[in-house]
C-alpha cells in the first residue's frame, strides 16, 4: 500500500462525551475528502486532484525517521521481553518448592 483515503472536519466541535458533532452539509464539508501518498508525502484532494502539502523531501525524511523509531521501539521490546524469560526460568529453576 503506498497511498490511503483521508477524510477531514471542518472546525473541532466536539460533543461533552467526547464525540465529533455533526456539521452542516455544505459543500466545504462533503468535498473534506483526498488521497495520501505515502511515498512522495502529498496529499491530492478535490475533484481536480490539486497537490497539497511543502516539501516532499522532508516529509519522506520525517516518515523515514518515523520508521526507524517504530523499529527500534520493537526491537528494544523484543530484547527486554528475553532478558525477562530467561531470568523468570533462572529464578524457577532455583525457587525449589514453588509452583
């Protein structure tokens, strides 16, 4: 997938338990819709598919980084999840009598 559907709201009115309110059907608000490519880092809306968005070379950094983060986040989880098992089977092996 490089590409997902967006959808946005015109104005933040949120209802007192914490739900979108409805806004009026006007045409700002039917036409909050577009395409982001996940690649180039642009975002195309409208029925005339205007280019939205700055600089796609530091939005592809930003979601480079984004994903170095997301790896490093899981493989520090990983490692500390080992270290955990093997000291649970090191602290089992010498509690004698404990189930």
């Amino acid at each position: 997938m490089t590409s997902v559907n967006q959808v946005w709201r015109v104005g933040p009115s949120v209802s007192a338990d914490g739900f979108p309110v409805k806004h009026a059907f006007q045409l700002a608000n039917l036409g909050a819709k577009g395409r982001f490519d996940l690649l180039s880092g642009q975002s195309f809306s409208g029925p005339s598919g205007a280019i939205r968005g700055g600089d796609s070379r530091t939005k592809k950094r930003n979601i480079r980084h984004g994903f170095t983060f997301i790896a490093f986040c899981q493989v520090s989880a990983y490692a500390i999840d080992i270290v955990g098992w093997a000291t649970g089977l090191k602290l089992g092996s010498e509690s004698k009598g404990v189930t």
